[in-house]
C-alpha cells in the first residue's frame, strides 16, 4: 500500500530538515531563532523601521522587539531613531561592522545549506519549487 502524498506532511519534513542544518550552524555564531533572517534582510537594506522589518521578516512586532533588542547587546546591529507622521517616534535598523561580517557568514551558510537542500533538481525545478512555496503563503497569509 503506498503512502498518500500530503502537503502538510511534507513541509514538515522539508522544514524541520532545513531549520535543524540552520539551527547547528547559526549556533556557532551564538544567534538564536529570527536573528539570521534579520541579518540577511538588513545585509540587503539597511534601515527599515522596526514594525516594517517584522512584516518583512513574517514576525509580530514584540517579536521583532525581543530579537532586535538581543542582537544590539551582541553588538550585531544600532537602531537610530525616525520620526514617522504625526511627529510620532519609530526606530530605523542598521548593522554594525560586526553584524555586517555576521550577516555575510549567515548569508554563506544559507547559501551552502541550499546548495546541499537542491541536489539533483535542476534549476526550473528550484525556480519552481519556491515559486510555489511562495504562492502557498501568499494563499495561506492572513489579511
């Protein structure tokens, strides 16, 4: 009797897979869950306000607060504060020199670990594959 193909059950698997070879090499760098997204989104565009770089990192807002305030005593990154309409006050991101060099370690290790994830699928079938992993949380996402 075969197995019936299941998306959920697949997207366990391949996520559990990927979060645990992440989670052992981002460990050697001392960065705990959400630092590493954080870091690539910055090493890409620096100063994004607070509550925009969560929705850019699919995280609430205490959330973000919480990780951005463990990576500033790691030194990783600065927040420098903006004003927003209304006079209202709101912090923009940036690295520091070492969250920059941290952010390309975390961006090489991410870069290995796909390579290793995406053996024997050509590069269609990658495409492919995130484009459909992206429609299915852009199916899923709550409006």
């Amino acid at each position: 009797m075969s197995e019936t193909k299941k998306l959920h059950q697949a997207l366990i698997y391949g996520s559990s897979a990927h979060r645990k070879a992440c989670r052992s090499e981002f460990a050697k760098f001392n960065l705990s869950e959400g630092q590493p997204k954080v870091l690539s989104v910055l090493s890409e565009q620096e100063g994004f306000l607070q509550k925009d770089l969560a929705k850019r990192c699919h995280v609430e807002p205490a959330t973000m607060t919480s990780i951005l305030n463990s990576m500033e005593k790691k030194g990783l990154i600065r927040r420098a504060v903006s004003h927003v309409s209304g006079g209202k006050r709101a912090f923009s991101v940036f690295l520091t020199e070492r969250g920059r060099t941290v952010a390309e370690t975390v961006n090489n290790i991410v870069s290995d670990i796909e390579a290793k994830a995406f053996i024997g699928f050509t590069q269609a079938e990658q495409d492919s594959l995130i484009d459909y992993l992206n429609r299915i949380g852009e199916n899923l996402e709550v409006k």
